[in-house]
C-alpha cells in the first residue's frame, strides 16, 4: 500500500504540473529545452509533433503517457544508478547481479505485469512496477561500464593526490563516465515508454489504452495515430541524446 501510495502521489504530481498550464505554453517549454540542449531543427520538430498531438484530441492521454514515463524513469534512475556504481566498486556483486540482467532481458516484457498484478493489483501501479523492471537493467549495466572504462591513469592520479573513494568517485569517475550513464538512461526511456502498450493490458492510463482499443476494435487509423504519439514523445524525451548521439 505504501508503494502504491508514493508511486500513484509522482504520477498524479507530474501530471498536476502538465495539466495546471496551457498545452501551448507545456509545447514551448519542451521545445525551447529541446533548442537549448540540441539544436533549433529538432526543436521545430518538436513544436509540429506536440502540436499534432493537441490538434488529434491526444493531450490528456499524452500528458498521463509522459507521467507514467517520467514516474518509471526516476525511480529506474534511484535505484539503477546507486546499484551500478556499487557493481562498479565490487566484483563480486557484478558476479551476481550480471545473470540476474541477463534474465531481465530475456524475459518478454509483459510476463513482469503476472508479479505486478500480484501484489498491486490492477491499474497505474502495476504498469509502473513493470516499466520499471523492464526498463532498470541499462541503467545499471552502463553505469557500471562507464565507471570501469575510466582510464587507469586518471585513477592513479587521484590516488597520488590522496583522494579518499567518495571523492575519487563524485569528482573523478562520474563526471568522465557521465555521458555513458546517460546513454543508458536514454535506453531505459526507449524501454519504458515501449512498455505503455503492454501496461495498458493490466488498466494503465496513457496513449496505450488508445492504442489497445484501436487493436481490439480493428481500428487502424487511430492505433496508427496512438502509436505515433508514443513515437514523438520518445524523440521528445531527450533530444540531444536522440537527436544526435542516439
């Protein structure tokens, strides 16, 4: 109950925040960060994709789609990120968890909504619960990576400096692995969001309920539609890991 608690209190959170402003003013926010973080060509598109969203009658849906999201991606971030560094600093613990990964990817994604449904029962919780199993292993595996490919040198340099493990750790290793981290925070985004569908299954909110009536009901237009939200909403997440290292 705590869980469900705290899980359903972000996502009613995040979509209070995009739902208390205009959608014209949510539109212009993300582009001009989409301009300001990558370039003003995948800011326009932006702009033309969250306005097509609005134009179709897909905003409310879009809005609980990017909440779900957001909601799996942080808590993904919590707890994936502390678990890769400390996989990072221990051997042993890479031993173990590395097959529990290597599980987690190879199961298919909607087996992981049977232990949701358990204990969450059906709705919001159990979709997030699954997007975020789903969606953790990257964080983890490339956090971890990241740590360990930072060159051995830089590492005796810190040492012959003195630097205790917490200060080798905040000021040498993270910042030079930063950009393999984000890599795989970007593909922990893809993962989550690709988890909207099958989450839909078990009562989950979003574009995905759209898109399973469209299947259901053999309506190819609008699960088209549906499912090209789902695709702006992915380029829209992070342009400039997309847009240009992705």
């Amino acid at each position: 109950d705590v869980v469900s608690d705290v899980i359903g209190a972000i996502v009613d959170f995040f979509v209070f925040l995009m739902s208390s402003v205009p959608a014209l003013v949510v539109i212009l926010i993300i582009a001009a960060i989409a301009w300001y973080t990558s370039r003003w060509t995948i800011a326009l598109f932006t702009v033309i994709g969250l306005l097509l969203i609005e134009n179709l009658g897909y905003w409310d849906g879009t809005v609980q789609t990017i909440a779900l999201v957001l909601t799996s991606i942080l808590i993904t971030f919590i707890i994936g990120v502390p678990l890769g560094i400390w996989m990072s600093q221990s051997d042993r613990l890479r031993n173990v968890l590395t097959p529990i990964l290597d599980f987690m990817q190879t199961m298919p994604a909607f087996v992981y909504l049977i232990p949701s449904i358990l204990f969450f029962g059906i709705g919001m919780v159990p979709g997030v619960i699954a997007s975020v199993i789903f969606a953790m292993p990257p964080t983890i595996r490339l956090t971890n990576l990241g740590i360990r490919q930072v060159p051995e040198d830089l590492i005796e340099a810190s040492d012959a400096f003195g630097a205790t493990t917490s200060q080798k750790l905040l000021k040498v290793q993270l910042p030079i692995a930063t950009p393999t981290i984000m890599a795989g925070v970007n593909q922990s985004i893809m993962l989550a969001l690709s988890m909207v569908v099958i989450a839909s299954l078990v009562g989950a909110p979003g574009l995905g309920a759209d898109v399973y009536r469209a299947v259901s009901q053999i309506r190819v237009g609008v699960g088209f539609e549906a499912a090209r939200k789902r695709g702006s909403e992915v380029h829209d997440e992070n342009p400039k890991i997309k847009g240009e290292e992705f």
